[in-house]
C-alpha cells in the first residue's frame, strides 16, 4: 500500500487533479457552449415562427373578432412543426374581452408571468429602436419542474395579443445526455491519467529506489556497492555523481582500514617485544626488592621507583596487548558456571581488599560467564573506586527478572569519595583520558576502566558510572546472566575445529 506521504502517491494525486481540473474546465466550457447554442436554436426557431404565425392568423382578423374566430386562429397557430400552445386575447364584438387557448388543461393566460403581461402590453414610443409600437418579448421559466420558453406578443394595428409556451424538456434531455457523457469522459480521463501518473511515476521513481537501496547498502558497509547508469539526465548525473562519492569512499575507507590495521599490529608488536626484555628487567627488579634492607639508604629509594615503574610498565604492556585483541575482534569468550558471590570474593580477597570492602552478595546466584574476565571487571572497579573514591567500598549484587530471557546480573560498586565531577563522567571510560591536564601522570594505566567496558561488551552487558545522591560514585555492571545466548564460546570452537 502507498504510504500517505509517498512520493508516488503525491505524483499520482497532482496528475489526477491537474487532469481533472483540465477536464472538468473543458466539459464545462463544452456543455455551457451547447447549452446555449441548443436553446438559442430552439428558442429563435420557434419565436421566429410564432411571431409570423401571429402575423398570418391573428393579423387577419377582423377588428373586434368572435370569440369563435379568435378560438380558429389559436388552434391554427398551435398546430404547426414548432408545437406550442398558444393563448389569444382580444376584446370581442359585445365588448367584453376574449381569451382562446389552443389547450386549455396546458396553457392558460394565469400561467404567462406578470412581467412578460406587461412588457408586452406596453407601447414605445415611435421614435425609439426600429419606431414598432410593440415588440415580441420572452421568458424561460420552470413549470412543475420541467423548462419551457413563454412569448407574446401584441399585432400592431390594436389587434389581438399573443402568448405562446413551448416545451424545452427534450432539449433538457439531450442536454443531460451531453452533461452524462461529458461527466464519463471527464471520469475516462481521470482514470487515464492517473495510469499515466502511475507510469511516470515508476519511470522516474525506479532509478530514486534503486539509488536509495544502494545508499541502504553502502550504510551498511558494502563499500563495493555501484549504480547501472543510462541516460544523460539528471538523474543518470545523481547515479553518476553516486557512484563516484562510493568509489571515493571506498578508497577512504580502505585507506583508513589499512591505517588502522597497521596501527594495530604495530601496537601488538611493540606490547610482544616489549614483553621478552620487560621479563628481564622484572626479574631484576624483584631481585633488587628483595635485597632492598641490605642496600645503601641513598640508592633504596631509586631501587623501589624501579621496581614500582617495571610494574606499572608490565601492567600497561599487558592492558595494551588486551585493547589489541579487542580492537582486532579475536577477543573470545570461555564460558563457565559461576557463583558471583564466590567470584567476589575471591577477587577481593586475591588482591587483600578484605578489610576495604563491604560485600552484599547472597550466594546461590548463579550465572554463565567467563570468570576470568568477570573478575578483570570486578577488579578494574573496585580497584579504581578504592583509588579515587575512598573506603569503605560497597559491592552488592542482584539480579533482575530473573528465569526469563532478559534475565540480567547487576553489580553495583560504591564508594564514599567526593564522587565524579560531571564534565568528566562522559568520558570515564575513555582509553587514557585524564580528569585533570595538571595531572598527566598517575599510577593507573589509564586503561582498566577502558578494558572492563569492553569484557562486558563482549559479554553483551554494559557499564554505567554516575554520582549517589548520598555522595560518592556508583559504577553499575550489568550483564546477562547466561553470555551462551550470544554465540558459542571458545570451548566449543576448539572443539568442533577437533
């Protein structure tokens, strides 16, 4: 169905309505020329007749005629080809006046308008218009409904006056045949132009589809994605112009891909071979820790920068190697059942948070993650809270709509801090971003908030930070409570690749 405000529709309706706007203009332009002509016609025809029938009959009449006469010449009048009815009046031999209608049960003198009476009956002076005294007027008028056409007229000489009423119903009827024709064709011509409006409307409308499926195509990355072009008009030239700024797109994009890929295998390479000479020094370093009591106190503080810089570094060198993975889409999942309580707990309890943290945690809540990465997120969040905002931490964990299919694990982390300024809080979770310029240094990497986002992306969950009315950040983690629904996980891809 053509949707309201489609463009094929509004063709299709201005069509219509220039056609029927043309074709109404001209069957009335038609009918009202006919309508005229056809009356003209027959109202000249039969005045021209009744006015010389009056002449030949009445007009011979002797002065002061019986009423018997008078009755002749009215029934001699009426009976020509014109058919009409006639009324005479004159005043008889005794004085009196005499009226003779041809068909007394059609025609009386009661049915000859006032007006018409009077205009006939009245006397011009000599020197006005052709110098007759009287003059042959008419009226069309509606009796019971249908047309007729009234004359009279006066003999000159004070003879008898004449009225005279013709039928105009069969040129009533020829004129509503005209009138019926005219209204099919102007429905012909409706339904004809809007099949032509429909034509025109696929011819032009075709190549706008076409185009507007190619640039559909083009959204959704298939870059190779190129138009047929035939014709030189515009909209060959859109086609033209169209595929020319997806050729050039293509280029782009391939360019940037290319850039991309480079930037991103130069990142994994530096990250592995940072990590051959990184163990050394680390080694080094631990051997430099431990032998810290027995060194000289001027060089302790410059062995324990060392060791807490090789640290940071192997920190940054491993996060970096993680955003690879994620930015290359090899990141995978290794599902397994966990007890989120427990995985709480045993990630705060491996980084001796115990004393810092407060955990709201019923066990029993059972999900399908991948613990490792589940416990790199619990870790990033809670490290970050105890860093930035302060102990106690407050963990707690819930679920929401839990046995359905939307099933959801939520985890809330609360510090007590000063919260998060909020020109900041959009950008918490970009990869080094620093809250303060003055400050471009600290101990993070300036990734882990990055890399908890995106181990719960690939988990298809997600991370919100915002500031408690109470004061303090919240992090909230929310994530599926059965990842497998996404796909299968590494397990089963090594085994079918077995």
């Amino acid at each position: 169905m053509l949707r309201l405000t489609s463009l094929r529709l509004r063709l299709v309706v201005v069509f219509a309505l220039v056609a029927l706007t043309a074709a109404v203009s001209a069957s009335g332009i038609a009918y009202w020329l006919n309508r005229d002509a056809v009356l003209t016609r027959t109202q000249n025809a039969a005045l021209n007749d009744f006015r010389k029938s009056l002449e030949d009959n009445a007009g011979s009449l002797p002065l002061r005629p019986s009423c018997d006469r008078l009755q002749d010449a009215a029934n001699r009048m009426a009976g020509t080809t014109q058919r009409y009815e006639v009324v005479l009046i004159d005043k008889g031999q005794g004085g009196g006046a005499c009226t003779a209608p041809s068909n007394s049960s059609v025609f009386t003198l009661g049915a000859v308008p006032h007006a018409l009476r009077k205009a006939v009956n009245k006397e011009r002076p000599v020197d006005e218009g052709d110098g007759l005294p009287y003059h042959l007027y008419w009226q069309r008028r509606t009796i019971h409904g249908d047309p007729y056409l009234v004359g009279g007229a006066r003999v000159i000489g004070d003879g008898p006056t004449g009225y005279m009423l013709k039928s105009l119903a069969s040129e009533r009827d020829d004129l509503n045949s005209l009138a019926w024709s005219l209204g099919i064709a102007t429905g012909l011509a409706l339904i004809g132009s809007a099949l032509l409006a429909q034509a025109a409307a696929t011819t032009v409308l075709r190549p706008v589809q076409r185009l507007g499926e190619a640039a559909k195509q083009l959204g959704e990355g298939k870059l190779d994605t190129r138009l047929r072009v035939s014709g030189t008009d515009e909209l060959a030239d859109l086609s033209r112009t169209f595929n020319r700024t997806a050729e050039s797109l293509e280029e782009r994009v391939e360019e940037l891909r290319a850039r991309e890929a480079a930037s991103r295998r130069f990142v994994a390479d530096m990250s592995h071979e940072l990590r051959t000479p990184l163990t050394a020094i680390t080694a080094v370093s631990e051997v430099l820790e431990d032998e810290a009591d027995n060194l000289d106190p001027m060089i302790a503080p410059a062995v324990h920068l060392v060791v807490t810089e090789t640290r940071r570094l192997g920190d940054l060198v491993e996060n970096l190697m993680e955003v690879t993975r994620f930015d290359a889409g090899t990141a995978r999942l290794v599902l397994d059942d966990v007890d989120v309580a427990d995985q709480v707990t045993a990630c705060i309890d491996a980084r001796a948070w115990l004393d810092a943290v407060e955990l709201d945690a019923k066990r029993g809540i059972m999900a399908r993650l991948d613990p490792r990465r589940l416990d790199v997120i619990l870790a990033n969040l809670i490290g970050n809270a105890l860093k930035h905002g302060g102990s106690p931490v407050r963990v707690s964990v819930r679920t929401v709509a839990e046995g359905t299919p939307e099933s959801e694990l939520i985890v809330e982390v609360k510090d007590h801090g000063p919260g998060i300024p909020e020109d900041v809080l959009p950008h918490v979770f970009d990869r080094f971003y620093k809250a303060s310029a003055s400050r471009p240094r600290s101990e993070g990497s300036g990734l882990g908030l990055s890399i908890a986002l995106e181990n719960a992306h690939i988990h298809g969950g997600d991370i919100t930070a915002a500031n408690s009315a109470r004061g303090g950040a919240v992090f909230t983690l929310r994530l599926p409570l059965d990842a497998s629904r996404l796909g299968p996980d590494e397990d089963e891809d090594e085994q079918d690749a077995q």
